[in-house]
C-alpha cells in the first residue's frame, strides 16, 4: 500500500465514524422510544437495560388506539373523573391531522396565487413583498402568539381548531410565499405563452401547465407547513383549553401530569406521533430537495 | 392566409417601440422580420401572435380584424426561441396539448401526433420528457407542437439560435421544406442575415422600430432602399465611401480623396456638390496588379481565406479601408501595392443626410 492510498483509506475510515457517531446521536431516541414502547412494564426498567425488548407486546399501542384507560389516574386538574390520557389519544390524532391539513391547505392556495400574481402582474411593491414576508418569518413565532391570541378572543375562536388553523397559517404562510416565488420565478413565461396559444384558457394554463411545473416548490411548501402544525406545541398550549379539543403535541405532555409517568404509553404515543410525518418525508424527500434547491439558486 | 398590418404603432410606457408598420404578408408566402436585436420585430410577431396588445393600428387575417381576438382564437401556432415545451409533459403529450384543449377526439389525436412525429422524426421520443432530450431533437418537438394543429399562420421567434452551426443548416432546409409541406402562411423572426437570405420569400428589414425595406431577398441585396439595409444585408459586409457629387464633362462623378468615379451619364442635374455615400459590395470588387489601371491604388493590410474566397482589406488614403473578395487562388501578400477596380454599374448611392438611396437617374 503506497502511502497516497493509506491517506485516501484513513480519511474515508475518519469520515464513516464521524458519519456513524452522528447517526447514531440522531437515531438512538427514536430507536430507544421504539423499542420502550414495545416492552411490557416489567422490562421498561430492567437493569441492565435491554435495547431489543425481551418480550415483545402491544399493549401501549392497543391501550391509545382502543382508548382503554389505563391503571394510572390523573392528579391533573384537567384530567380527571376517572379519564386518562389514552382515551382522548385517537381524538387528538385526528384533531391534529385537522389543523395540520386545514392550515397547510389554506397556505399552499394562498401562498401559490399570491407567487402566481407577485411574478406574473406588474404592480408597485411586487418585488418588495417577497422580503418582507420572508422577514416575517424569521421573527420567532412567540412574538405572535399572545398578539393572535388576543384577535382570536376578539373573533370568539378560543379553544377552537379554527383558531389553531388560522394561527398556523400566520406563520407557515409567509415562507411559504417567499419559497413558491422564488420557485414561480424559475417558470419560464414562454410555455403560459405557448400554452395560450395553443388554445388554453388563463384558468387552464394555471392548471394545466403552471401549477404542474411548480409541483416540486407546491410539495416542498407542503412540507414544511406540514412540519411546523403538526409539531407545533406552543400555539396549541395557548389557544386550546378542553380535552376534546386538544393537539397531539399538547394531549401528549398530560401523560407527565399524573401521579406517575407511563413510559410505555408515553412512547407508544410519540412514535405514532412521528410516524406520519416519518412516512411523508419519506415518500416525497425527492420533491422536497428539488422544491429547496429552485429556491436557494433564484431566491 | 394573407396577414396585414396597417399603421402599427407599439408604445411601452414612454418608450415608442414600432412606429408605423404597415405591411402585407401574402398567403402562404414565408415572410422574414429582419433586423437586429431591440428592432422590434420580435414584439411585431408578439402582436401577431396576440400576446402583446397593439397600441394602434389594425391587424386582419384575411379579412377579419384580429386586433381583439385571444391568443387561441387566431388559429396561429409558434415556435419560440426557447422552445417552451412544458417541462411535465412527455413528447406525446407536449404535441397532442393543443388538440387536447381543444376537445379534438382521442383518436384524431393518436394520428396527428404519430403522423408529425414520423415526418419529424421523433416518434422514437415519444415517450420522453424535455429534460431528455438534446436540443435539435428539442427544437423538433417544438415544431411538432406546432404543425400538429395545422395552423392558418406558423409564427418563429428566431427557432434555430440555440441550435449549434452544423445543425442550424441543416434546421433551415428542413424549415424551409416544412413550410412547403404545411401550406401555411410562416412569419419567421431572426437577427442572422443568412437565414433570411437563404428561407425567405420575403423579407421585411427593420432598425429602430421602422419598417427599412420589404422586398424578395434579391431585392433587398441588389438594391437596398437605403444605409442601414445596404450594410446589414449580405456577408462580408458593403464597403461604404462619403464623397460629393460632382460632374466630369457632362457626365455625373463621385468625388472623393481617394476616388473619382465617373458615373451613368445623363444623371443627377442641379445637385452637384451634394454629399453622397457610395457603397459597393467586395463581391463587386476587382483587384488588380500595381501596374494596371485602377480606380483606387491601396496597401494590403490582411488576407482572410475563406475556403473558396479570399477576403483581401486593402487600405486606401490615410485610414480607411475597403475589403474586396477574390477567389482563393489570387496571389496576393500583405502590404502588396495593388489597385482595385470599382464598376460604376455596381455602386449604390446614397444621401449621407437622409441615408435613402440616391437615384441618379
């Protein structure tokens, strides 16, 4: 072995153990969650501690799908007559997926007519506002949270989804914009042109030939709207109030006000709670690096 | 179908882009906007098209006035300089699109599109997206795109600029056959001189938003209307002296420092002195031996070989020079003393003020 390949092996075997010490940092909560989650209570706190469960069981899972309350009862104040976290589980989920969706939605509808218009229409301001927009994002979003909360006393939306959603909305919508302008700014004008001419109508090039074209940015926004909702807990902390109405992120943290904690549940739930955006990442992480690199090279 | 402008006049906020267009595209004739860029002839083929509105004036299709219609109305099909093919559609489905809006049945559809694939030949990319294909084969589709639907008027904003040199030869011969094919009336848009020369059947010069000449390609060779046609048209480019007009004997003479050329006799009476500009093509150009007689004696001051010509600038009086074309067999060496021969039949002459051509006679 000459000593130019000696280095070439050494740096490639430094960069495997850096790249597997970071993995490793990342994973191992996932994979320790995962695995607590599947073990029996008798096993969660088995010394030496055990990575691969011993006994496999489904109990958690069965207890927050079905509902079943378990043995622990709540000192909470909002927990309780007997009620216990688990059985509002599958309620929280879909609320969640309610306020998660219902944001993205209006996000994306807003945020891809507003890039459609702000590069495609000559007004004053059109080059402005992309920046200014995207500065709103990058103001935390507790600023916002006691100023909206006070509007949505105002509309009576407290302890509303609704309210959640158009909080949602507030803060996705801005970078939302900005990335779709840039991404909308990359479609050449000649093939809206060209489809005009070929005989579509305004509505038709849109949908037909603008709104494919931008699909990369239209997913990559989705994403991220998506990300920030669904894990998002201060605005629901804020701006929910009863049981019923609650978000995963915040239903999830009664599981620490009872008079024990329940790690089996309470694991059980955070996988679930990762699962579906575990699943979208990766169905559509192509989409979302073609959707942020469009962005980075025009923005 | 016959295409007629009438008095066009384009204004993009302050700034006038044409200014009185008038011109008459008859039916199925390839007709040229020439010029170079920010001419305007790109917006004129953009206002017939539909796509920029006309500030005033009157467009007709035959007999209908178009000035108002949509885009999709004007049954026109274009083929624009950056091809626009949409980016999400395969081959197939980029030819068949304008069929598909239209509502044209599934099976028509089929036909068309197998049909120009196979005279295009692209019916092996079919299935393709526009990211894999090359350029050339991209430029097809756009065409394609465009014969599918059988269109009264074929527009082409300057279709084959992004195609490399070998190609765009090749491209131009098969444009030129297509448009025989296609029976359409084509107005074809370029900058490139030779393009124009080579396709067209008419060509209308442009430079600063006006109309310079509108003639067959001979026409705009053999007798440009004025300055700016005479030098932008033909390769290499006229040879240009100012002088005056002057007489010799009764004849009319062109006076210059460096040459005095008689002209055709019984012309221009009553204006000698007047200054004139007198063009004459390098083709037009005899070079002769130090010896002979010449209107212009000069020194070489380079020799280009072009393959089957040689260019030879030859300087005359204190900085000007003159380019003359000679086949490429002429013994002829830098800073030999040589004389050149001017026909009077092959000047053309202009008024330096106005830069119209001067009629002698």
């Amino acid at each position: 072995m000459s000593k130019s390949e000696f280095w070439t092996l050494t740096r490639r075997l430094a960069s495997y153990a850096v790249l597997c010490a970071v993995t490793f940092v990342v994973c191992f909560p996932l994979v320790w969650a995962l695995s607590t989650s599947l073990k029996p209570k008798s096993e969660i706190f088995a010394t030496p501690p055990t990575l691969i469960p011993r006994t496999v069981t489904l109990e958690n899972y069965e207890a927050l799908l079905t509902g079943r309350p378990q043995y622990f009862q709540s000192a909470g104040q909002q927990v309780s007559s007997g009620t216990t976290p688990a059985q509002f589980f599958t309620r929280w989920f879909v609320n969640s997926m309610i306020v998660t969706l219902g944001s993205t939605l209006i996000s994306i509808t807003v945020s891809t007519l507003a890039a459609y218009s702000l590069t495609r229409f000559r007004y004053w301001g059109r080059n402005v506002i992309p920046y200014f927009s995207l500065l709103g994002y990058m103001v935390p979003s507790i600023i916002f949270v006691f100023p909206l909360f006070l509007v949505m006393v105002q509309l009576d939306l407290t302890d509303s989804l609704l309210s959640l959603v158009l909080g949602y909305v507030c803060i996705t919508l801005p970078f939302c914009m900005w990335l779709m302008w840039a991404f909308m700014r990359s479609i050449p004008i000649e093939i809206e042109e060209a489809a005009l001419i070929d005989g579509a109508s305004r509505v038709q090039v849109f949908t037909q030939v603008v709104l494919p074209t931008a699909l990369p940015g239209i997913i990559a926004a989705s994403i991220f709207s998506m990300i920030v909702s669904w894990n998002d807990y201060l605005f629901g902390r804020v701006f929910l109030n009863s049981l019923d109405n609650l978000t995963l992120t915040v239903g999830v943290m009664l599981f620490f006000e009872g008079t024990h904690v329940d790690w089996g549940l309470l694991m059980a739930a955070s996988v679930l709670m990762t699962l579906p955006m575990a699943i979208l990442f990766m169905a559509l992480q192509r989409h979302l690096v073609a959707g942020f690199g469009a962005g980075a090279v025009k923005g | 179908m016959d295409v007629s402008l009438d008095r066009i006049n384009k204004s993009f906020g302050a700034v006038q882009v044409l200014r009185d267009v008038d011109l008459m595209f008859p039916s199925r004739k390839f007709v040229t906007l020439l010029g170079p860029s920010g001419c305007g002839k790109t917006t004129l083929l953009r206002m017939i098209a539909g796509l920029e509105a006309v500030t005033s004036g009157t467009i007709r299709f035959g007999d209908r006035v178009v000035n108002d219609l949509a885009p999709r109305d004007r049954n026109i099909a274009m083929v624009f300089q950056s091809y626009a093919l949409y980016p999400q559609m395969t081959v197939r489905r980029n030819l068949g699109y304008g069929l598909r809006v239209r509502k044209t049945p599934k099976g028509d559809i089929d036909t068309a599109v197998t049909r120009v694939a196979r005279i295009l030949e692209i019916d092996h990319l079919l299935d393709r997206k526009p990211a894999q294909l090359s350029g050339g084969q991209r430029q097809r589709v756009a065409l394609g795109r465009a014969m599918v639907r059988q269109p009264d008027i074929f527009l082409m904003d300057e279709p084959l600029s992004n195609l490399d040199a070998k190609l765009r030869v090749t491209m131009r011969a098969e444009l030129r056959r297509f448009h025989l094919d296609l029976n359409a009336t084509t107005v074809y848009v370029t900058h490139d001189q030779l393009e124009a020369m080579t396709m067209s059947d008419l060509i209308a010069v442009m430079h600063g938003g006006i109309v310079q000449q509108f003639g067959t390609p001979a026409e705009v060779y053999g007798k440009p209307a004025n300055l700016f046609v005479a030098g932008f048209i033909g390769s290499p480019p006229m040879n240009f002296i100012t002088g005056t007009l002057a007489s010799e004997g009764d004849r009319p003479a062109f006076s210059s420092p460096e040459l005095t050329l008689p002209l055709a006799p019984g012309a221009a009476k009553g204006s000698p002195g007047r200054d004139i500009v007198l063009g004459v093509r390098p083709q037009d150009l005899t070079l002769v031996g130090e010896q002979e007689p010449a209107s212009i004696r000069g020194r070489v001051w380079v020799v280009e070989l072009l393959g089957s010509e040689k260019l030879v600038e030859v300087t005359i009086g204190e900085r000007r020079r003159m380019t003359v074309q000679v086949r490429a067999d002429t013994a002829v060496n830098v800073d030999d003393v040589v004389g050149v021969r001017v026909d009077p039949q092959r000047v053309h002459l202009f008024d330096a003020q106005s830069g119209a051509i001067f009629r002698v006679s």
